[in-house]
C-alpha cells in the first residue's frame, strides 16, 4: 500500500470517527456514493471525492444538527447548569465518561449523548451539595 493511500484511510478514519458513524454506516455510506463496500477498492479519484463527501457530512453534521441532537444539546446544558459546573468540570467529567479527548458531546451517537444525560442526571445537583443535601 503506498503511503498516499495510508494517509487517506487515516484521513477516512479521522472523519468517519468525528461523524460518529459505525463501520456497518461507513460502508453503507460508500456503497451509497460508489457501489463498494470497501475503501480499498476505490481508485485515487474515488478517494479524493470519498474524502470530499465525508467533509461535507462533517460540515452539516457540524453547522445544521438534527432537531433531536438540538433538543439533546439543550438538555446536556441544562444538566451541567443544574450541576453548577464549569468548562473544567465540564470537559473532565465528559473526558473521563466517554473516553474521548475533545470536549465534543456532538460528536456522540443520539443513544449514547441520551445515556450520558441520563448519567449526569444521576449526579446531585451543586446546591444540594453545599446545603449537606447529601
């Protein structure tokens, strides 16, 4: 494999993890965009124009979330303002939750952004805290 074709499969895998997409999706898309299943059948212009439509899916995915991820958004911040947190608490907790680097909830599945909700949802709030609520 020549190195040229390494850096775009890394750069696939870069784009295709910020999508948040899983392999089954991945390969759903390209057969969508190529009829193949995999991105080694693909020539070096089908590379570039694969790599080209994951940036456009990227971009929307970015600057025009879904009305569910909007309304999933929300609820996240409403939960870390109940919880008095700030941008450290913030990225700590969500670091150390999801194991990924980036403070990015975006960048998570709907069922998995619903599950850390649902997580935080669980945690006492910071003025219970301070009262000795708990």
């Amino acid at each position: 494999m020549s190195s040229d074709i390494g850096e775009l499969i890394k750069e696939s895998n870069q784009l295709i993890l910020e999508l948040g997409w899983t392999i089954d999706q991945a390969k759903t898309h390209l057969e969508g965009l190529f009829n193949k299943r995999s991105r080694y059948l693909l020539d070096i212009n089908e590379w570039a124009e694969y790599i080209r439509q994951l940036k456009r899916e990227n971009y929307y995915k970015k600057h025009f979330p879904s009305a569910d991820e909007k309304e999933l958004l929300a609820l996240l911040e409403k939960e870390y303002k109940r919880l008095g947190w700030g941008s450290r608490q913030k990225y700590s907790h969500f670091s150390n939750y999801t194991n990924l680097i980036l403070f990015m909830p975006q960048k998570l599945q709907p069922l998995q952004l619903k599950a850390y909700i649902e997580h935080l949802q669980t945690l006492p709030a910071l003025e219970k805290l301070n009262k000795g609520g708990l």
